[in-house]
C-alpha cells in the first residue's frame, strides 16, 4: 500500500500518480490534499508519515512545490527514510543503498516525464541489502526514530 501526500502545489502531480498507480494495479491510500486550494504540506506529509510509520502503508510517494517540505516532515517520523529525488539514478540509488521508504519530489522543479521515469524507478528498485543493510539500521538505532 502506497501512501500519497501533496499540498496544494503538488496536487496535479499526485493525481497524475494515482493514475501511475491504478494502471500498474498497486493500491494506495490518499492523503490530501484534496485540491490545488492552498493548503499547508505538513498536515499532509505527516498523516501519511504515521501511516508508514505503523506499518498501514509499507512505501509513499509526497509531492510538494519542491518535494523539500514534504521529506523534511517524512523524516522526523520513525521508520520513515524519505529521499528527495529529481533525478531517476537518485531514486535508484536511494531504494538499492537506503531502502528509502518514501519518494519526495518537487512539481515546481521537475517537468512530468522526468518525474514520472523517478516514480517508476522508485516502485521498480529493490533494497540491495549486504553492507547496507547495517547502515540502514543505524540510521533507526543512532536516532531512536
Ligand atoms: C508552497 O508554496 C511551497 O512552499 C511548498 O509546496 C513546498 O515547496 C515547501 O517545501
């Protein structure tokens, strides 16, 4: 289950993703914002963080003006391990090294087919796991989140 969060200037993007989503048949959960109203990212952001966060929703996909807010928001939440990503080797190298459980990006900053080619490397990377697997845990035991 893939958590979705925007605010007001990530709203198109994340419309454009559920479609993503929908033709590929992976579920999903939407969390705001609900329209292109101007709205405030963090009420988004964290609402879907603590569903990752309790294990609701395995990944997410946040979408802001810059995909910064939003991923600031993802990581004080525990568990979270959000990258913002506006190339698709970021996001490869995100999954593969950091097992990134959330994708952040920016729609003010990324025309829709470089987003979209980062949404689907994000959903087709796998963990690499090996050395980088203590790295990972280290980042949840050094912080306590
Ligand atoms: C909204 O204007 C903008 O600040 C927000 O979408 C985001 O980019 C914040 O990080």
């Amino acid at each position: 289950m893939i958590a979705l969060a925007s605010d007001h200037a990530g709203f198109a993007y994340k419309e454009k993703i559920k479609e993503i989503l929908q033709q590929r048949g992976i579920s999903f959960k939407d969390y705001g914002a609900t329209s292109d109203e101007s709205s405030d990212y963090p009420d988004f952001a964290h609402h879907a963080s603590e569903a990752i966060s309790q294990g609701e929703c395995d990944r997410g996909i946040f979408v802001c003006g810059t995909g910064i807010g939003v991923g600031i928001v993802a990581n004080k939440h525990k568990g979270v391990r959000a990258a913002m990503c506006q190339i698709p080797e970021a996001a490869r190298l995100a999954r593969l090294h950091n097992n990134a459980n959330v994708l952040t990006i920016g729609e003010r900053l990324l025309d829709w087919e470089t987003a979209s080619e980062i949404i689907t490397v994000f959903l087709d990377t796998n963990f690499e796991g090996g050395r980088h697997t203590a790295r990972v845990e280290k980042i949840h035991s050094l912080t306590n989140k």
